[in-house]
C-alpha cells in the first residue's frame, strides 16, 4: 500500500448502520490498533439495504460532529463521494473500511448492502477498500456481540494491506456469530448464493390493513461448498475478494459471435 513517506496511514471509516450505531464504534477500535490518523463520515440514520445508491433528488447536509467525524442525511455512497472529493482535499486516505455492519452481508446481500457499497465507491474513485459485517442472532446487541470483529478484525486487515490487490477489487470480510473461542479459523472463499424463497411477509396492522415485511423468511444455508455462506454456517472467517467488472467473459464472447 502507498502512502506518503514518514506519514501515518491514513483511513476513512464509513457504514450503512449510522453514525451512532455500534458496529462503528468497534470499527473504530481496530482502525485505533492500525493508526491515529482516522476520519468518519457515516449516514446521519440507518441506510440498510441502500446498495450503491445516490441521493441525486435533494440537497445533501453535511455536519461536522467534531474532529475528523462527520455526518450526512444520505446514503453510505454519499458518504463516501463526499469524505474523498470535499473533506480529505489535501490528502486522500490510503484505506476505507466500511462497517461493522449489524448483520452479514453473505451472498447476494452484496448487492443490497450498503455497507459493501460504501467499500465499492471508495475503490471505484481509487481507495483500497474493506467491508467488514458481523453475523447476529435476531436483535442481538449485548456488548459482546461484536468479539469475533474486535479481536480478529485488527490483524486481517493488517495482513490484508500488506498484500496487493487488484484496483477494482474490493475485500468482504464476515465474522461468524460464535463467541472467539470457537471460531474455526479464516477462509478466503467465493460469493454464495442461498436458497431463494419467498422472502415476504404478508401481515396486519392493528386497523387491520395488510402489509408486507421483506427478509423475515431468510435462509442463510449454503447451497454449494467453499463459499462465504458456508464458511461463516461452519463457524469460521469468510474473506471474499469481489470483483466490480459484472461482465461475464464466456457469455460475451458467445454473443460476439451470434451478432457477427
């Protein structure tokens, strides 16, 4: 990773969960562990299932917390966008991490997190970029729910930036949700896919009008081995790289020719 010569390492912490959520204050600790020089720019509320969403409608505030720490009413690519082109002018971050996400992100949640999207903008625009989510029980918040990511989440990001990666690839990192003593080691797997089912709800509210609730139904086994669904249904550390180009090879090609 390049920085400027004689200069801490610079990160941009960033999540979909707030700028008062716990995940951040966990992330915060093990950016601590890596360096001192550490700027915030979360959403002002949760933004869950924002994906890589722009608020291109109205006008965006942005409120200075204190030193380094600010806030937005927008979404975590806002955020993000925001921090790199009108905050941090006078250096870029060397890193962005994105979470602790209040949950997973396993599978196709990749396309729906908005803690993974504020880790895709920051390597679109350029920055090496880590999104880290804990897997909860339903409505878990005592104050260890966070452990897996406090006590491992400081060395692998360190061993994660010491390696090189691609510029449009971005790290994926779930913990299991498992007390630290049983956490069966790290494995750096591909995206899963779960079994799709009907994931709403039909029910009634007290004037008796039908609503719907979306992610109630959710299946979380694995449907094919060495995946981040497995990893984290067996206990362990799930590092998936992911990959921003969704162009599949193979098929264009086979296109190419059908259209000569």
């Amino acid at each position: 990773m390049i920085k400027p010569m004689n200069a801490p390492l610079r990160i941009l912490l960033s999540n979909d969960d707030g700028i008062h959520a716990p995940g951040l204050k966990v992330l915060e600790e093990i950016a601590l562990t890596i360096t001192d020089d550490i700027w915030i720019l979360a959403p002002e509320n949760e933004q869950s299932g924002a994906a890589h969403s722009l608020s291109i409608g109205r006008p965006l505030r942005l409120r200075e917390l204190s030193q380094k720490r600010y806030t937005v009413n927008g979404t975590p690519t806002d955020c993000v966008m925001i921090a790199l082109n009108k905050i941090l002018t006078d250096r870029r971050p060397d890193l962005v991490l994105s979470g602790v996400n209040h949950g997973a992100n396993l599978g196709e949640d990749v396309t729906y997190s908005g803690t993974v999207a504020a880790a895709m903008e920051a390597t679109l625009l350029g920055i090496p970029a880590i999104a880290l989510s804990q897997s909860l029980s339903h409505d878990q918040e005592d104050a260890g729910a966070y452990d897996p990511a406090r006590r491992y989440g400081p060395d692998l990001i360190k061993k994660l930036i010491s390696q090189t990666w691609p510029h449009n690839v971005l790290i994926n990192i779930n913990f299991p949700d498992v007390s630290i003593d049983r956490i069966q080691g790290v494995r750096v797997v591909r995206q899963g896919l779960r079994n799709i089912n009907d994931n709403l709800v039909k029910w009634k509210d007290p004037h008796g009008r039908s609503f719907f609730w979306i992610g109630a139904n959710r299946d979380d086994s694995p449907t094919e081995e060495e995946t981040d669904l497995e990893a984290i249904h067996q206990g362990a550390i799930a590092i998936t790289p992911l990959h921003l180009d969704l162009t599949h090879r193979s098929t264009l090609e086979t296109l190419k020719l059908a259209f000569l």
